[in-house]
C-alpha cells in the first residue's frame, strides 16, 4: 500500500479531524467536519465516497456541501436522523444556531464487518457508547485505523450524552480495539494521532 496518503483537515467549533484516504487513483472521505468540502475543492481533486464514523453534528456539518460539490455516495451506520446529529440539542447547550445541510446516506453499513471499496479493503468495527452509530473503519493493510470519537490519546469519547454509555464504550474497546496490532495508527475524530499499544498500555480510562 505505499500509494496511500492520507491527508487530514480540521476544522468547526470543535476543531474536528476528516481525513482524505488516496489510494490507486481514488479519494475517500472520512467524515465531513465545517468546511471540508472547500478544502478538498482547492485540492483539485474528484472524490469517490464520503464515510461517517458516526453522526455528531460536528462530523457531518460538511456533509451536504461535500455532496452537492462532488455527487458523491454516503456510507454510514445509520439512517440520519436529530437523535443521532443533535444538532437542536447542542443549539440549547450553546445558545448558538446550529445549522445542518441535509444530506443523505446511499449505504447502510449496520451489521456489516467488512467493506470493500475501490482500491480500499476496510475492517468496519462498530463500538456504540459516544454515539450509538460509531464504526471504526480499520485499513488493515496500512494498519490504520479511522476511529472516529471513540478512542483519543489519553482520553475517550465522551459519553453524557443521550445515548451515552460509559460502560458500554470502555467494553467496546476492549473487545473489538484491543485485539488489533499495537502498532496500529489511531485516526481520532479529535486532537492528534495515537496507537494500539499506547493507548492499551497508558489509557487512563482503560488501566
């Protein structure tokens, strides 16, 4: 796999990480944070497929234009919907409108292990407990894996939100994260790159 390269863009109030995964010929998208679709616009780029680790206002804020700029199909766990985007929920905790572009998903992936897109074979791991949708898509090839807001270095998605469930998430990563190889690259939804092994070893929600 030394043609892929990923690229990552991060932007919006909650400065939320999409990363552009180029491999033989191919542009795929994983989530849709605020103004993504420019960004990859400027890069002159045709984009295939927009995937979503799951459906939290922020990663899915650029949805819309991305597909109105690219015509492009949506893979997601879940048909999209306010409980799972809660957008109305963050307007009332911010005091601030929080449009959502509608867009729509052309592939369900719930119950699915496995995806094969052009030129990308991808291992889907679903872990709810941040959100009910959340799926991690592992390039195992690469040993990367897209982990959207589940895992962070040092840290966890968080889990006070409806739907939210602690236990449930830590369990997750133990079973479906922990078997992984421990130099697997963690792509997280926030803040910078980690691994497998780090995060099984120094994760202090998980010692």
């Amino acid at each position: 796999m030394s043609d892929m390269e990923i690229s990552v863009f991060c932007g919006g109030l909650f400065q939320t990480n999409g990363y552009l995964v180029s491999v033989g010929g191919k542009n795929w998208l994983f989530d849709a944070p605020e103004g993504i679709a420019d960004w990859i616009s400027e890069q002159g780029i045709k984009l295939d497929g927009l995937l979503l680790t799951h459906q939290h206002h922020d990663h899915v804020i650029g949805a819309g234009a991305v597909v109105a700029a690219f015509e492009c199909p949506v893979w997601a766990h879940s048909e999209p919907s306010e409980d799972l985007t809660m957008a109305k929920r963050l307007e009332q905790m911010m005091g601030i409108p929080c449009e959502l572009e509608p867009y729509s998903v052309d592939h369900l992936i719930e119950g699915e292990s496995q995806l094969a897109l052009e030129g990308l074979n991808l291992n889907l791991h679903h872990v709810p407990g941040h959100s009910p949708d959340s799926v991690c898509f592992e390039i195992e090839q690469a040993g990367i894996l897209l982990g959207g807001d589940v895992l962070f270095r040092g840290g966890i998605g968080r889990t006070d939100f409806p739907h939210g469930d602690h236990e449930l998430l830590l369990s997750g990563i133990r079973e479906k994260l922990w078997p992984l190889e421990d130099e697997t690259q963690v792509l997280p939804g926030h803040g910078p790159t980690t691994t497998i092994g780090t995060e099984k070893a120094t994760n202090p929600f998980l010692q």
